[in-house]
C-alpha cells in the first residue's frame, strides 16, 4: 500500500471516530472563525520520546541507526513536522529499550 492510500485511510478512520464522538474535539481559542483539533496527545508522546533519548544518552544519529530510519528521520519526528506511525512509535520506544502500557481511564 502507499502511503497516500495510509494516510487517506488514516484519516477517514479517524472522520469517523469524530463523528461517532469516540474522539473528543478540543475548540482552539482566538481563531477567526470556530476551529477544533484533536488533542496534542501526540506531540506529548513525541516529547517523552525525546526525554527517553536524552535520558539514555543516545544521538538522533545512533537512534537511527538502531532503528532502521535516518537522522533526518528522528530530526523532522522530534521537530513534529510529522507524527510518526504506530509502529514507528513502538519501534524507537522498543530501540530506546522501553514499552507502551495501556491501562483503563477513570471516569469521571
């Protein structure tokens, strides 16, 4: 598959979950006109991807290496030009030696 095709599904799956209300929309405030986005969860992720590497003293340049991606890879990732993929995420997470836990949201 392309990566047009990924994206466009991504982002159709993504539609739908909007609609359904499964994925909560956050209003951003002194916009012209009224303007949502979906939570900044992802650009989160990516900064405790970032303290990890530092944390375990490794380079843009090594953790490529270990990753299969290039330096300029990591350096537009931790810029958050982009969100990387799912298995991206889990592949520097597992390279940085450390894992994802998924745990039940309180409710409040």
């Amino acid at each position: 598959m392309s990566k047009f095709f990924d994206d466009t599904m991504q982002g159709l799956l993504e539609a739908v979950e909007i609609e359904k209300r499964n994925i909560p929309l956050t209003e951003r405030e002194g916009m012209p006109a009224p303007t949502y986005y979906i939570s900044d969860n992802d650009k989160e992720l990516v900064d405790k991807l970032i303290e990890l590497r530092k944390k375990e003293n490794i380079s843009q340049s090594e953790l490529a290496k270990m990753t299969g991606n290039t330096q300029q890879a990591i350096s537009r990732l931790e810029k958050k030009s982009h969100s990387p993929s799912l298995q991206t995420f889990c592949n520097i997470l597992n390279a940085l030696g450390y894992g994802i836990t998924i745990e039940k949201k309180v409710m409040p």
